[in-house]
C-alpha cells in the first residue's frame, strides 16, 4: 500500500511539448512537495502546498506550474520542455503542525526530454 | 543562508569495513536532521532522524548518527558495512516545524566491494 505515489514512473517526451506528473498521498499529510534531482543526484526543493494553498516557490521558470486539487494530491505541469528539464522528479509529504514528523518520498519520475 | 554539506562525494570501503559520512549543516535556532538514503534507481528512503533528546540517533540498517551542536555536524556511522549498503546518501536538515522545506547535502554516493 503506497504511501506516496507518483504516476507516470518514466516520461520520455520532446522539445516544446507539454506535460504532467501526478502525485496522490494517502498518508493524511497537508503539506506536499516537489523535489527536482539532477544528475549530479542533487536534490532541490521546487515548491510546497499547505491545505492545496502554495507556500513554497523556489527560483523555478514560470513553465512549471503545480495544481494541488485537494491535500492528497500535488501535480506538477511543465509547458514547452527543455533539454535541462531532464531529471528525476521527487513529490513528498509531510504534516504541517506535527514538529516530530519526516518528509516521505515517492519513487520519483524519470523524466527525459529529447 | 540555511544550507547542508556533505563533503564526501564518492566513498568505496570493503565489506566489513566501518562506515562514517561527514554532514554539516549551517542553521541557527531549532533544527530537525535526516539521514535518507536512495538504493539504485529507487526513492528516498528515512534512515534516521533527529528532532531532540539523545544526541545519538539509532536507524535501520544499523545505522546511527550523532548530533554535535558545538560543530553543526550529524555524522553517519556503521561499524561493518555490507554489500548491500551500496547507495546515495543524504543528509537533510530543516528548520523546526514541520511545514518547513527540507533542504538536501548533494550527497555521498558509497560503494561496498564484496
């Protein structure tokens, strides 16, 4: 039973279209994330929803744009993909108010640009 | 800025051999400290944490990590690495609050050689 999950798991696509990640927690969490890992394996945050309100939004090009249509649910748009928009997309989940609480990770999507 | 260094990239051992991963990170106030580690092509996966109380944190895997307050540190340690250990680790810390954005080191990938 998945606690975070991440569909599609591998997304090849070209230069300029557009398309969608999605990612459904059943963890009862109210904040959500997205993780963009490059392939220097580095991890870096893109945004952050709280009760599907943004509260996160790094420096990341306007083509990106989440929709979180309730709090177990975060996915990610990108419009007119680049080469350098290859990379393994992470979501995670966490609790707003709990301070003892972890991040859980999906399994990532793969996503190639050609 | 908040920030998080792991300064080994690349680590090989021998099976049975110990294990200890450097992490620093540079956040003042109240901070929460990860471990996660990502097996070859899986996700992120929570080793250990620290939120407060003993300093010395036991995970799975027979992982553990200390906490040094005085040099911002959350080292890794295994006594006796297997083969199996082969993977990404990395360090996380974030500002207290569970809300709060998880930032990532860039990781130290570990080879075991049977």
């Amino acid at each position: 039973d998945t606690a975070v999950s991440q569909t599609p798991k591998y997304l090849v696509t070209q230069m300029g279209n557009d398309k969608s990640i999605k990612c459904e927690q059943n963890l009862g969490h109210d904040t959500m994330y997205w993780y963009k890992q490059d392939s220097k394996k580095f991890l870096k945050i893109m945004f952050s929803y709280n009760n599907k309100e943004l509260i996160i939004n790094e420096t990341v090009p306007n083509r990106f744009s989440p929709k979180s249509p309730d709090k177990a649910h975060l996915n990610l748009h990108i419009n007119s993909l680049e080469l350098g928009d290859s990379a393994v997309y992470f979501c995670a989940s966490s609790t707003w108010t709990g301070r003892n609480t972890e991040a859980f990770f999906g399994q990532g999507t793969r996503l190639t640009v050609v | 800025a908040q920030s998080v260094s792991q300064h080994n990239h690349h680590v090989i051992l021998s099976e049975a051999a110990s294990l200890e991963l450097g992490c620093n990170y540079s956040y003042g106030g109240t901070v929460n400290l990860f471990w996660y580690v990502q097996y070859p092509g899986q996700h992120l996966q929570l080793l250990l944490k620290y939120f407060s109380g003993d300093p010395l944190v036991k995970g799975i895997k027979g992982f553990e990590a200390e906490f040094i307050k005085s040099k911002f540190s959350f080292n890794l340690r295994k006594p006796s690495v297997q083969w199996s250990d082969t993977a990404e680790y990395f360090c996380a810390a974030r500002s207290g609050g569970g809300y709060q954005k998880v930032t990532f080191g860039t990781g130290t990938k570990l080879q075991v050689i049977p």
